[in-house]
C-alpha cells in the first residue's frame, strides 16, 4: 500500500534561514504519528510547508500526499486533497461568525471536489450534532470566529473544523497546549472519533499525556529540523524522562 | 457647481421663498467660495479637484421593501412620493438663514426643498428619503423628534450627480433616532446638524461604496445630561473613490457620551478620510468619548488620512482615540485558503467581516440583511467573485 504522507529529504527556510535540515518521514493509511521536539526546532515550520503557507522557500526534497506532489498545490488545493491543519495559534475574524465560516470552508471543499454544496438545513444539523459532541454549545457558532475565546475553546474549534471536513490527514499542532483536563479527553474523543483505515495523523506535542488518550502508532524525535529518532509510543515516556538533551547534542554535534 | 451664479440665475425663477433672501445667500457663498484645503475642515478634500473627477461606480438598489418603509423620494431634487404615517406630519419648506459655512450658503441660496417632518410618537415603518437622479440637487431636510419619539431615518443617496445635502436634525427629551446612510456613488457634500436634549439617544450607521467624492459632515450638539450618540461609519473604496467623514462632537453638558468608529476598507487608488473632533465644554463633567479608526489597505496606492482631534475642558471625564491602519491579514487569509476557500473568497470574508463590525451596530436585522446585500454585491464585483456566500 503506498503511503498517505511520504516526506523525503524535505529542506526548507525562511528569509534565507534554514529551518528544515532533510527531513524524512512517512504515514501509511491508518497509522498515527506523534512528533516532539524542543522549542524551535522546526515543528509548525514543518506544519505550515506542508499546508502551502506563502514565504516558505523549499530548497530540497520532496513531499507526497496521497499520490501527488504537493510542493505546486494551492493551500486551498492542499485543503481539497484531504490535508487538513489544526493550527497552534488560531485566528481571529472579526466580523465573521463561526457558522459562516464553517458552512463557506465546507462547502468550497465539497465543491473543490465535484460534490454538490450542502444545504442551510442539513449544515446546520450536521454543525450542531459536531459541536455538542465536543463539548460545545450553539451559541458559540454564533459568535466571531475565535473572537473573545479562550485558548482552549479555540483549540476545540480546530477539531470541531476538522470533525467537520473529514480529512484524509490531521496535522495537529500542540492541539493539547492550553486544555484542562476534560477538555482534552474530549479533544482526544474529536480525534479518535476521525480515525479510520484510510486516514493518518500527524501529531504536535510536547505532553506525553495527550498520547495516553490518542494511542499513536509511532513517535518521532525533531530536532534541528530533522527527525533525529523514531520509535513506539514508549519513546515517548523516555523523553519525559529524560528530555531532549541527547537529541539537541547530538544534531550540534552532526 | 463650480459656476453658481449663472446656475442660480438659470434656476432662481424656479425656487420658492424669498428671492432676495437666496441672492443674499449666494453671494455670501461666492464670497467665501467653495471650500479649499487650506481650510482645516478641508485639509485633505480637494472639493474642486474632485467635482472634475468622474467614477464608473454603478448604483445597486438596495432592497428596503421587506421593511416595508415610508419612502420620500426625490428625483433631480423634485419631491415624487411622500410618506403619510400617523405620528408623521410634514410641513412646509422653510429657508435656512445665512451662516458662516460655504457649503451651507450655498443650500440656502439653491435648496430646491427637502422633508420637514415632525415626528411624534414611535414611528413604525422606517422613513427612507431617497436622492435620485443625474442632475445637480440642492436639498434642506429638516427631522424633529418630539420628547419620546422613535424613528429611523434612511438617507439613502442613489444620486451619481452632485448634491448638497443639509440635514437639521433635533431630537427632543429622550427621542431615540436611527440614521442610515448609503452613499454608492456621484459627488455628495452632506452637512448634518444634529441636536440632542436631555437623554435623547442617536445611532448613525453609514455606508459608502463609491463616489468621486463622498463628504459626510456631522455636527452634534449635546445640550442636556444623558444624551448619546453613536456614530459608526464603514467605507469600501475602490478606484478614485474619495470618502471622507468630519465630525465635531460638542459635549456641552455633563453626562453625555459619544462612540465613534470608523472603518475603511481601501482598494486602488481610493483615498479614506476621517477627522473627528470632540469638544469638552468646561462643566462637562463625567463625559464618556470613545472614537475609533481602523483601515485595510489593500492596495499601496490607496490612502487613509485619520485625524482624531480631542478638546477638553472640563476635568473628570473618559475620553480615549485609537487608529489602526494596516494590510490584509496574511495570516488570516492563510487561515481562510488552508480551510479550502480560494484567495478571492478569502479576501472577500475579511473584508465583509471588516465592514459587519460596522453593519453589525444596526439593531433592526432586516434593515442590516439590506445593506449586507449591498456591501456583498460590491465586494464581489470589486474581486470578481462568483457566488459569493
Ligand atoms: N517567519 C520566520 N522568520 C524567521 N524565523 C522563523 C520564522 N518562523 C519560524 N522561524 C524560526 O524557525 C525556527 C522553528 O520555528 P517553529 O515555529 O517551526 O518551531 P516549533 O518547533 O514549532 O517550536 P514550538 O515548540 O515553540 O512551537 C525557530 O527558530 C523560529 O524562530
Ligand atoms: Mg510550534
């Protein structure tokens, strides 16, 4: 089977400034990866090439999403295709309610994909049935999109996006940072909700906790814009551990 | 009118009232000449330059009907339909007197008539006064709303010609006004003179779309304690659009509050202008004035000139002014493209949620859905969207 995300050899900056050193990683269909890393070294970098984001200069490498290249897609063509980011700071649009924008993304990705668009009502059903199941109450459709919400009712709204969009990948940027408790068991329920043979995660997190709740299948270390090791969901216990020190040392010293 | 007198000359025999009272007029007005930019108030509207522009803004009807409104409409200046409404007496045309504004001379001097209504009562139906036409417009409306009236007031400008527009607007002892202007097009110098008495409530809520040249002019005069107003206006320029707003917001007596936002979306070569000046009077005490400015800039030949002014004299009072002028969000409309919407239909959702934060102050959802409409039909010609949600 061929896999869903294969990132081969991935170089990329900014301004000029390297930020991803060759980077190589690759999601089969139903698998679950977590990535973490120390501060700065790469990891919504790595997020925002891969959603297409302007100023990113990819010098080398290349990145395959189900079968296409993605290094010349639009990051509303990235959308269409099935790639779906839960953003580490979401934003705020002022003016826009959360409905509008929700029932606008949809339905330019049903379009984007040669679907008929969704009607008011059967959006509106399928909006409601979406939020209460992460905890989220009508009004907050109502109101701007992200205006006024806390941190971790921004977070909720990231999956409550993605509950709605079905994506084939979920690239979740410390989606987990900022949730109490019970909010994060329902984030998590979001995610796990979205799992299935067909589709992958990609996994943001400096919290082994988040991975007790979303059992990933494999766990990689970033460092320096590369992953510098990969392993099971143990890996991630070590660095709780014992932190990134080896890793940081190691990619200094390379 | 850049040549007044043959105008007038032309036209005289036409006008009611005093003759020599107009004559007077005018030639106070040509005296003093059409405003200039090294005026103060004129700074940044070359008045002249202007009237020589032309746009190609179209005029979209904006759809009232399912208000179901008085309508007063007047066609080249000419009263066509007038409003009957129980709580709603119109009464006679009656001539301003000289003063010491230009653009108000030139009113007196050419006024053709305007609505003088006398508003008892809550009034039902919103009151549109509609300025249609192609030919040059001089008009002297003249509101009253007694102690506890309620209205709202429509000043709906479809003109693409020149008009004059003066509004003597008085609100008495706890009346409570709605003013909604769209301007979509042609030049407009609008003057509104606007007086509150003790909590007498106003909310003007203005829209331009276009225009060569869109000059809104308010001066508000509170003279007793509680009297509010809140004046919010949104502009979306494209072209040569020219849009400016002036205010003088003159809290004479304490207890009294203003809120001011203006916010200016500006494509082009399209030019926004705000100047807001608000006057403490000394025993004006516990005032509240808040007054802001924001603009998008989209485009680098575009310009926003804000210019907030404060005056006080009196000591205990809130007074505060922000400005902020800057370039579409990249990050947002990254947010907006990453979720699937193509760049057009990005642009367009920011920038309709920029203007919404103005359009979003109209209480009366049906009246806001009207104006939405408009403001949607334009951004989406201006970024050739197609079905734009
Ligand atoms: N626009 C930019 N201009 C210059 N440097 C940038 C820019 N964006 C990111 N960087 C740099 O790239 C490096 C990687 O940043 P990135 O945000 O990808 O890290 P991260 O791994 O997500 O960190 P964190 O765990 O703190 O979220 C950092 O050193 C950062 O300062
Ligand atoms: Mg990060």
């Amino acid at each position: 089977m061929s896999a869903l995300l294969n990132i081969d050899n991935l170089h990329a900056g900014i301004d000029g400034t390297p930020i991803l050193n060759g980077l190589s990683l690759s999601i089969q269909p139903g698998e679950v990866h977590a990535i973490m890393g120390p501060n700065g070294s790469g990891k919504s970098t790595l997020s925002y090439v891969l959603s297409g984001k302007d100023g990113y200069e990819v010098s080398e490498g290349e990145m395959m999403f189900a079968g296409q290249s993605l290094a010349d897609m639009a990051p509303e063509e990235r959308a269409i295709a099935g790639l779906f980011l839960a953003f580490q700071y979401p934003l705020e649009i002022p003016g826009v309610t959360n409905m509008t924008f929700l029932k606008t993304s949809l339905n330019a990705i049903l379009r984007g994909r040669g679907e008929d668009e969704m009607d008011a009502a059967s959006f509106l059903r399928l909006a409601r049935e979406k939020s209460r199941a992460l905890g989220m109450n009508d009004e907050m459709l109502k109101r701007q999109l992200n205006v006024g919400f806390s941190g971790g009712e921004k977070k909720r709204n990231e999956i409550l996006q993605m509950a709605m969009l079905e994506p084939k990948l979920a690239i979740l940027d410390e989606t987990d940072s900022g949730l109490d408790i019970d909010a994060l068991k329902t984030v998590a329920e979001g995610v796990n909700a979205l799992r299935a043979p067909d589709r992958g995660m990609l996994v943001i997190t400096h919290y082994q906790r988040l991975l007790d709740f979303i059992k990933p299948d494999v766990v990689h270390v970033m460092a320096a814009g590369r992953i510098v090791k990969s392993g099971g969901p143990e890996l991630a216990l070590e660095l709780e551990k014992s932190g990134y020190a080896e890793y940081v040392g190691e990619t200094v010293n390379a | 009118m850049l040549d007044a007198q043959s105008y007038f000359d032309r036209v005289s025999g036409d006008l009611s009232g005093d003759a020599t009272a107009r004559a007077a007029a005018l030639a106070a007005a040509e005296a003093a000449g059409l405003p200039t930019r090294r005026q103060e108030a004129w700074h940044y509207t070359d008045v002249t330059r202007l009237l020589g522009k032309r746009t190609d803004d179209t005029i979209g009807a904006v759809d009232f009907a399912p208000l179901n409104p008085l309508m007063a409409v007047f066609d080249n200046g000419a009263l066509r339909e007038a409003p009957v409404a129980e709580g709603l007496a119109l009464h006679d045309f009656e001539a301003a007197p000289i003063g010491d504004n230009a653009m108000l001379n030139y009113n007196a001097a050419l006024a053709q008539g305007g609505l003088n209504a006398e508003i008892s009562g809550a009034l039902a139906q919103p009151l549109i006064v509609t300025t249609q036409g192609d030919e040059p417009v001089h008009l002297h409306h003249k509101i009253t709303l007694a102690p506890k009236a309620k209205a709202v007031l429509v000043d709906n400008h479809m003109s693409c010609g020149y008009t004059n527009a003066r509004f003597d607007i008085t609100l008495g002892a706890d009346a409570e006004l709605t003013l909604i202007r769209v301007q979509q097009a042609g030049h407009q110098i609008g003057t509104s003179q606007i007086e509150l008495a003790e909590n007498a409530r106003v909310k003007s809520v203005a829209l331009v779309t276009g225009g060569a040249l869109a000059r809104h002019e308010a001066n508000v005069a509170f003279a007793a304690a509680g009297a509010h107003a809140e004046l919010h206006s949104a502009v979306l320029g494209r072209g040569d659009n020219h849009a400016d707003f002036t205010y003088v917001i003159d809290h004479q007596a304490a207890e009294t509050s203003s809120n001011t936002t203006a916010y200016n979306v500006l494509d082009a070569a399209s030019r926004g202008v705000f100047q807001g000046k608000v006057i403490v009077r000394k025993d004006a005490q516990h005032v509240d004035a808040q007054m802001q400015t924001r603009a998008m800039m989209l485009s680098e030949g575009a310009e926003m000139d804000a210019k907030p002014e404060l005056e006080i004299y009196a000591d205990d009072v809130v007074c505060a002014h922000g400005s902020a002028i800057g370039e579409l969000d990249k990050d947002a409309l990254f947010f907006l493209r990453a979720r699937g919407l193509d760049e057009a239909s990005a642009i367009y959702l920011l920038v309709a949620g920029f203007i919404e934060q103005v359009l979003s102050h109209i209480d009366d959802e049906v009246m806001a859905d009207s104006l939405r409409a408009l403001v949607a039909q334009k951004i989406a010609a201006q970024f050739s969207i197609e079905g734009a949600a």
